[in-house]
C-alpha cells in the first residue's frame, strides 16, 4: 500500500511537466529582457554614470588632509652614529665663549598637520561640470530604454517565429498527407498506371523532404527561444499565443519623441556644458582654507613626547589665477563645442530616419492587413480548386499531374498565408518599437 501511494506521489510530481512549460508572448519577452545582456549591460552603464555624478559633486565640498611625519636628522659625516647631529670643533670653540647658551641640538622632529579646502566660486567650472553628467545620466536612461525596445522586439521576433515554425510544419504535414491519400485513392481504384504512380512517389518524397526541413527549422527555432529566455534546452515548450485571424487597426499619431532622439539631445547639452565648463578652467578659483599644525623637537624619539610642541594655526581666502596655459583650456572647449555640433547634425538625421521608418512601418502593416483579406479570398479558391481536383482524380477524370500542380498550389497559399501574419505582426512590433 505504501509503494502505491508513494508511485501515487511520484505521479503527480511528474504529470505538471509532461506537457512542457507553457509560454505565452508576456512571459518570452519577460523572461528574454531578465535573460538580456544588453539590459544588463545598460543598467551598468547607468549606475556608472551617477557614480561619475558623485566624484564630480564631491569636487563641491571641502577637502580635508592630514599629515603625520616623524624625522630623524643624520650627520652626514657619520650616518650610522645614534648621537645625531654634531658640532665641528671650531664652531663649538666660538660657541663655548658666546653669551648665548646653546643646549644639545634636537635631532628627533616630529610633525602633525591638518589643511581644509573649501572651493567657494569656480566660474562655472564644477557647475557646467555636473550639469554634464546629469546630461550623461539621461543619455544612459534613455539608452536603457532603447535596448528595451530592441531586446522587447527581438523577442517577440523569436517567438513568432517558433509560432511560424510549428504552421510551416503542419503544412507540410497536411501536404504530405493529402499526397499519400491520393496514392491510397490511385491503388485502391485499381488503376495506378505507371507514370501516375511514379508522380505522386515523386510527390511524396518532395514533401517528406520539405517536411523534414519544417521541423529542422522549428527545432532551431525553439532552441534559440530557449537560449534566449534562460529555459533549458530539454524542456519541451509549448507556445499558448496563435496567430490572429484579425488584427486591430493601429491608432496612427505623430512621431514626436524616440529615445534614440533623446540621447542626441542629451549629447548636445552634455557636449555644451562640457565646453564651458573647460573654458571656465582658464579662469580664477576662489578658495576658503585653512590649516592646523603641531611639531615637536627632541634629542631622542621619547623625550619628543614628553613636553609640549609648538602649534599653529591659520584661516583665510586663496584666489588661483592661471596665467599662462597654451591656450589648452580654449583647445577643449573647442573640441566639446564640435563634439555638440557633429551630436546635433546625428540628432537631425536620426529624426529624418526614424520618422521615415516609422511611417514605412506604419504604411506596411496597414498594406499587409488590406491584402490578408485577399490572400485568404486566394487561399479558399485554392482549397477549392483541390477539393475539385480530388473529386475528379477519384472519379478518374484527371491525372496526377494535375493534381500535383493544385496540391502544390495549395500549399504555396499556406505558406504565403503564414508568411503574411507574421509579417503583419512583426510590422505591429515595429510601429511599437519606434513609436511608443
């Protein structure tokens, strides 16, 4: 009994999986933009951007440095003596009859410093400086966004394309089959002549070969939507979204915003900020400083610490003037001012491009939707000219020649029809990708 319901068990765990993992559109897109390198790649480069925000706004604050030295005077004449600095002969001779009283010379020092820097007006050179990588942030916000919408596109590429695989498949598995009908219907009726014979073998192997291809194709298909949303390749997928039979309208607006745009205009206030601010190099730095500072003199490292050191102290402005520099601070600001210049001309290109590809995918979406109508008006008439032709090849009124040709017609009306809805869908994905 325990065996039983542990199978039991065993059987329920198993049977969630034996159909494979449903995916619908939402979840590929999903999954592939979490499985992106370029998303990932793109968050990376925003967080680097506000990180390169913050060593430019730390350039704001004041800065604050200590030292701490310790020395110990060599003579040069005896380097390896521990008694220091001496005094020559001659000069402790004039020394030993000088009213002044000199005491052994301290030959330990010890020194601890504090400096204070706190930058009040830069003529724009920090400011422009910031305004600049907020303009970098912006671009890299807006570059995020873009490889969304391509990462978003491609994925909805690879899905419909699986979807279009598993159509192309059976169709040719409904070609094939109709294929070996007719030699079933031929043999059945007794009078399977050779060359009728030889034909719809013929036929047969053609479209075994062509099914074969289907599902090689599917099989690579499904692979690489897998790959791309992070499932392992042995799961079996099974894709919930069909092709429409109806499409909606798309309500057309202008084009007025793209994020490939709103990189552009970021680039040129970048560029322009940058400009100014290297002009600004060239000018004056006004300053509050400060600075504390402690020493202490000894004859040897204990007593240097033993009594009280000298301190001092001071606050005040510095104004730094560069004088001469090259002419380097107009040399940068002339290449940043073109740099703005060549992202403006880019800008005004891009627009031109994108606008011309948004209205060709626009204008292409409704021409495909206006001939589905049509395709499908073909697609039933060539379903009907088969349908004619089987009749009359039971009855013995055609040969397999003939039907060969409208089963081949037939299947050419398939394919064109798939190949129709998917076009029209991957055309609706474009006008979203541009457009949104």
């Amino acid at each position: 009994m325990r065996k039983l319901f542990c199978a039991f068990l065993c059987a329920l765990m198993v049977i969630p999986n034996a159909f494979g993992i449903e995916l619908s559109l939402k979840d590929a897109v999903d999954k592939i933009v979490a499985e992106s390198n370029d998303v990932k790649k793109a968050d990376a480069n925003l967080k680097k951007a506000k990180a390169q925000l913050d060593t430019i706004n730390a350039n704001r604050w004041m800065s604050i440095e200590s030292t701490l030295s310790y020395m110990n005077l060599i003579d040069p004449k005896h380097p390896t003596s521990s008694k220091g600095i001496t005094i020559p002969s001659e000069i402790g001779a004039i020394l030993e009859h000088s009213p002044i009283q000199f005491g052994e010379i301290p030959d330990n020092i010890f020194m601890a410093g504090v400096q204070v820097t706190q930058p009040i007006y830069t003529f724009g050179k920090i400011g422009n400086a910031v305004d600049a990588m907020h303009d970098a942030i912006d671009m890299s916000k807006s570059a995020k966004e873009l490889t969304l919408r391509e990462v978003k596109y491609a994925a909805a590429n690879l899905y419909w394309t699986a979807k279009m695989t598993d159509e192309i498949v059976a169709a040719s598995e409904k070609n094939l089959k109709n294929a070996r009908a007719a030699k079933k219907k031929l043999t059945a009726a007794g009078r399977a002549n050779r060359s009728n014979l030889i034909k719809i073998e013929s036929d047969i192997a053609i479209k075994e070969i062509n099914l074969s291809d289907a599902m090689f194709d599917r099989d690579t298909a499904y692979s690489m939507l897998k790959i791309m949303a992070g499932i392992d390749e042995t799961e079996e997928v099974v894709l919930t979204d069909n092709f429409p039979d109806k499409f909606e309208v798309i309500n057309v607006k202008e084009l007025k915003s793209n994020p490939q745009w709103d990189i552009y205009q970021k680039q040129v206030k970048m560029y322009e900020s940058n400009a100014r601010s290297k002009r600004a190099g060239g000018y004056p730095t006004l300053a509050a400083v400060g600075a504390y500072d402690y020493y202490s003199l000894g004859t040897d490292v204990g007593n240097i610490f033993s009594k009280e050191g000298s301190q001092s102290a001071y606050v005040g402005l510095a104004l730094k003037v560069p004088l001469f520099s090259g002419g380097l601070h107009s040399a940068n600001a002339t290449i940043e001012a073109m740099n703005a210049e060549a992202a403006h001309q880019e800008l005004d290109k891009s627009k031109k491009l994108i606008r011309h590809e948004y209205n060709t995918a626009v204008r292409k979406y409704k021409h495909l939707c206006d001939d589905l109508g049509k395709l499908k008006d073909a697609h039933n008439l060539a379903q009907k000219a088969y349908d004619v032709s089987v009749n009359r090849f039971a009855a013995g009124q055609t040969s397999a020649i003939e039907l060969s040709d409208v089963s081949g017609a037939l299947y050419q009306m398939d394919m064109a029809l798939i190949s129709a809805k998917y076009n029209i869908l991957m055309a609706g994905e474009s006008v979203k990708k541009l457009g949104e």
